[in-house]
C-alpha cells in the first residue's frame, strides 16, 4: 500500500494491485483538483486516478528508489521512470 496524508487531501491510499500508472513529472505549480503539486515528482495513479506524489526535492534517491524497487517486484509489467528502477551507474574509475 502506498499511503498520503495531506492536510488538504486527507488520507490517500493505494493499493499495489490498484496502480495503473507510475510517471515522472515536471511542473510549475500545476494544480490538480486545486492542490498544489510538487513541481519535480513521481506521480502514482491508481485506476480511479486518485495520486500521491514523491517530490524529488523532498526525499532521498535511494529512498525512492527502495519504493520503486518494491513496487517492481510485484508489478513488473507496469512502465516505471527506467532511471529509478535500476541500480545507480557510476563511471569506472
């Protein structure tokens, strides 16, 4: 289950097998139903089109990666940000 707890939204949860789609978004101050969004995100929206974003200001890279891994691991089939499914490359020194 991925949970939000928003003051102006309330409690957002949705359910691993509820995802429909995972993006990676870029904005300024986009509003969705008259919420402010992060203006750098991970967006997830399950099939009602309800979403929580990841802001990527916010929270660290590993941490979302360890979210996205996750969420991979039990379903594959959907289409991730490719960047934060797989490992870090770093250049070989």
């Amino acid at each position: 289950m991925i949970f939000l707890k928003s003051f102006r939204l309330g409690h957002i949860t949705i359910a691993i097998p509820d995802i429909k789609s995972i993006k990676q978004e870029s904005s300024f101050k986009e509003k969705k139903n008259g919420i402010s969004r992060a203006m750098s995100r991970i967006s997830i929206y399950d099939k009602d089109n309800n979403f929580v974003d990841i802001s990527l200001k916010h929270f660290q890279p590993e941490d979302i990666r360890k979210l996205m891994m996750s969420i991979h691991s039990i379903r594959p089939e959907l289409d991730f940000p490719k960047a934060w499914i797989n490992p870090p490359r770093f250049p070989k020194a």
